[in-house]
C-alpha cells in the first residue's frame, strides 16, 4: 500500500511539474511575439468585391435582461448590408421569444437581413442550434456572438481581413469585460479569463500549437465548420471540440490579442460556479474524446501535442492538486516510518526547495 501511494503521489507531481513546464514555455513565446511584426494577408474592404458575405449567429437561451441590449448593439455594426445576415438562434422557452420576435420585425423594417430561428426540440442546445443555422446561412463567414457581447462597431472589419489567407479558418478576438470593478468575484474571473486571453491564447498561437475557439466573440470560416465535422453536442464545450478537430484537419486558427470584444462577467457567485462547471467538465469530455486522436497523429510535432495534452488536461490539474492535498498526510508518515524512501524523499525536497 505505502508503494502504491507513492507510485500516485510522484505522478501526480510529475504532471503538475509538466504543466508548470508547458506554462512556461507559454509565458516565453508571449514574451517573443511581441517582438514580432505582423505580416499577415488580408483583404484590401476599399476594394468592394474582396468583401465576403458574413452570416451573424446569436444563440439564446432565456436571455430576458440582455436580448434587447445585444440586438440593438448588433444592428450597429459597421459592415455593407447586403453582404451581412444575421441569424437570432433563439431556444427561449420564456416570454423574451415574443420580444425578440418584436424588436427582430424593426430591424427587418430598418432593412436589416435578420432572421429569427426557433427550434421546438433543443436537441444538443447550442452547438444544435449553431448547426441547424448554419444549414440555411448564407455566409461564407460565420461569426458567434453569446447574449452578453457586446462587439464594437469595426469587428468584422477588423476581424474579416484575415480570412485572406486561405488555410485560415478561424479568427477568435480577446474577451474584454465591461463589470471587471463590480465585485471581488468580477476581478478574480476577469484575472483568471486575461491569463488565458493574453498568455495562454497568444503563447500558443505564436508556437504554432493548437488554440481553441472561445464559444464567442470569433469568426468560422464556414468550410472550415464543414470539413471538421459540423458542430457536435457530444460535450459540454463544443467549441473546444471542434477546435481540435479542425485543426486535426490542418486548418490555422488566427488569434487577435488588439481586437477586442466587451462581454459581462456573471456577477453572483452562482452563474459562474455555473459556468466554471461546464468549462471544467466540457474540457474534460474533449480530453477523453481527442486526446489519442492528437496523440497519435504523425502529422504533428512534438511541441504541439505536448501543449495539446496539457490544453486538454488543463481542467484536472485542480483534481491533480487535491490529490496532492490529500495523500500529503500518508505520504508524510511513510516519509516518518519507512528510512528505504529516504532517497525519494530528498529528490522530492530538492524539487520543493
């Protein structure tokens, strides 16, 4: 028994150590990129016929307090209208399916090509309702917005260019959040959210390793949707999913740190236990879905599924850490009680020290 709690404890240091390694290696390439100097294609939008058709999805869901605020800012962007739908994916089971419906007949009146898309079974939830879009969108572009968005009025301006470059099929912005002051509870999600905006998407987009597609704020090239296998409901967090999947497919994700899009943090400790929990749980579902996909794929080098391994992992390094916590107490009396670990023992210490 003393062997096997000692077998447990070393690999779950090990792996937190590798992480820790993987983190750095992160922090080293945002520290690199920004020497860079952006060389990227993009299209020349003085030029009318390089602008591309470029379909707005917003999905719902009972969103009574911020419908109206998303749809009114949505209507404001700045973008030809005859080269822009936009598509209210609506799965309200509440009053607001009225509203909308009102305030979505305006717009239309206003001359805007905005389409108000119910479904009565809400098979799959929102990567369904993405899907069922996108059978009937007209763009070749597909741009994802969640009710609490609030893009500026130049985003796909600035976000649309990149699509010049063929292999390119996603370009996802930083989140910015509008209530980072509200609360203690805003300024640690704020915290933890720009540590993964600003380290850890850019860390990795500029080693060429895998990023993923935050759910919102980003736009699909929709051959790109199509040629990963179409949105799938299978986890919790399908934009992680179809991420991996497409980038399997050799498809290049383009990160955009300068561009930035205001959202709402959840302001009540039980929205973003909430929202912690499906972030968590749909991240470990995709490690258990593609990570030997990723692994044994020979197309990809060793950098890439070394970070790949620990994206997808990312979620159980709090379970690592409580392992650790709790076999702490017996790992200390085997240290008391059995001197043939002393050698184990003072490796450990001299990593602790």
């Amino acid at each position: 028994m003393d062997f096997a709690i000692i077998i447990i404890y070393t690999l779950a240091l090990l792996l937190i150590l590798l992480y820790s390694i993987s983190q750095l290696s992160l922090l080293i390439n945002y520290l690199r990129s920004k020497k860079r100097n952006e060389s990227s294609v993009k299209y020349n939008f003085s030029n009318p016929s390089e602008i591309p058709i470029v379909t707005i999805q917003l999905p719902l869901y009972n969103e009574m307090y911020v419908v109206e605020r998303l749809l009114e800012n949505i209507s404001k962007l700045d973008y030809p209208k005859d080269k822009l739908e936009i598509q209210v994916l609506d799965d309200s089971t509440d009053e607001t399916v009225t509203s909308t419906a009102k305030q979505i007949l305006e717009l239309q009146k206003n001359g805007l090509d905005i389409k108000h898309i119910t479904r009565i079974d809400r098979t799959g939830f929102k990567a369904g309702a993405l899907k069922e879009g996108l059978n009937v969108a007209k763009g070749e572009f597909i741009a994802i917005f969640d009710s609490d968005f609030m893009p500026k009025s130049d985003w796909l301006l600035q976000t649309l260019p990149y699509f010049k470059d063929a292999e390119i099929g996603v370009v996802q912005t930083r989140w910015g959040h509008i209530n980072r002051n509200y609360s203690l509870l805003t300024k640690i999600q704020a915290f933890a959210l720009d540590f993964h905006f600003i380290l850890e998407q850019v860390g990795r987009n500029f080693g060429k390793h895998f990023i993923n597609f935050n759910g919102t704020a980003g736009v699909w090239r929709k051959e790109c949707i199509m040629d990963a296998g179409n949105w799938s409901g299978d986890t919790l967090t399908e934009d992680l999913d179809l991420s991996y999947r497409a980038q399997m497919k050799k498809w290049k994700f383009k990160y955009l740190e300068h561009v930035e899009t205001p959202a709402e943090l959840p302001v009540v400790i039980s929205a973003a236990r909430s929202q912690q929990f499906r972030w968590n749980k749909g991240a470990a579902e995709n490690f258990q879905k593609n990570y030997s996909k990723l692994l044994f794929d020979k197309t990809l080098t060793a950098g890439t599924k070394f970070h790949g391994f620990f994206h997808l992992l990312n979620s159980s390094m709090f379970l690592l850490i409580l392992l650790l916590a709790v076999l702490s107490v017996p790992v200390l009396y085997i240290k008391n009680t059995n001197p043939e670990f002393s050698s184990y023992f003072n490796v450990i210490a001299f990593f602790c020290d």
